[in-house]
C-alpha cells in the first residue's frame, strides 16, 4: 500500500511501514513544516493514504471537502511511537483492504470508518 505519513505521526510508524513492505513518504523525513492543505493534496496526487494525529484533517475532508485517498486519524492518549505502530498493526490485519478512500479514527480500542461523503 501506498501512505503519507504525517509530521506528527513520526517516523518510527514511516519506518515501520516501510519495514513492511509499504511505499511510504515521510512528512517528518522529507518535508518538515509543509501545510496541511499541500499534505492532504500530495496525498491525494499520489494515491497515498494519510496518517495522521492531526484532528484538523477531519475539516479539511468534511467542511472544505478535499479530496483523498484515504485518511487514517490516530487518536490515542499514549502518543507513543510503538503504540502507534501497534494501534497501525491491528488496523492493516483486520482492514487493509477497507482503507482506501476511507475515513478512519483509529483509537487503542476501536476503529470507526466514515465514507468520504459523509
């Protein structure tokens, strides 16, 4: 699969996808600082799903209606990197193929996925 991997995401979860296998870019790597509204377009653009623990991308989707690949929110209270990469890890084995051109919350106990028009 194909991510964007925000800035605030960090690169332990761009590495770890990386590791598996996946086509990857790298806010934090890459383009450090970039504007939401470039990384939601490049992601778009590149057929990548975003990662994200960045609740603003829920307005960019649903009140300017940007559109995408596919958005993965991260909300989680341990912000740690391997808790990510665990939350991430049940998230591709149960859904992988429910993703793209989805919006996802992501919590440690839950998943809930909302369509791009919703």
């Amino acid at each position: 699969m194909r991510f964007l991997v925000d800035e605030c995401t960090g690169p332990a979860v761009a590495r770890w996808l990386e590791e598996k296998g996946h086509d990857v870019f790298s806010v934090y790597d890459d383009a450090p600082g970039i504007a939401d509204s470039k990384i939601i377009r490049r992601s778009h653009e590149e057929g990548r799903i975003l990662i994200t623990n960045d609740k603003d991308f829920g307005g960019k989707v649903y009140r300017e209606r940007s559109p995408h690949c596919g958005i993965v929110l991260l909300r989680l209270g341990n912000e740690r990197g391997q808790n990510k990469i665990s939350v991430l890890r049940r998230l591709l084995e149960e859904y992988a193929g429910r993703l793209p051109d989805q919006f996802v919350v992501a919590a440690a106990e839950q998943v809930r996925f909302a369509s791009k028009e919703e």
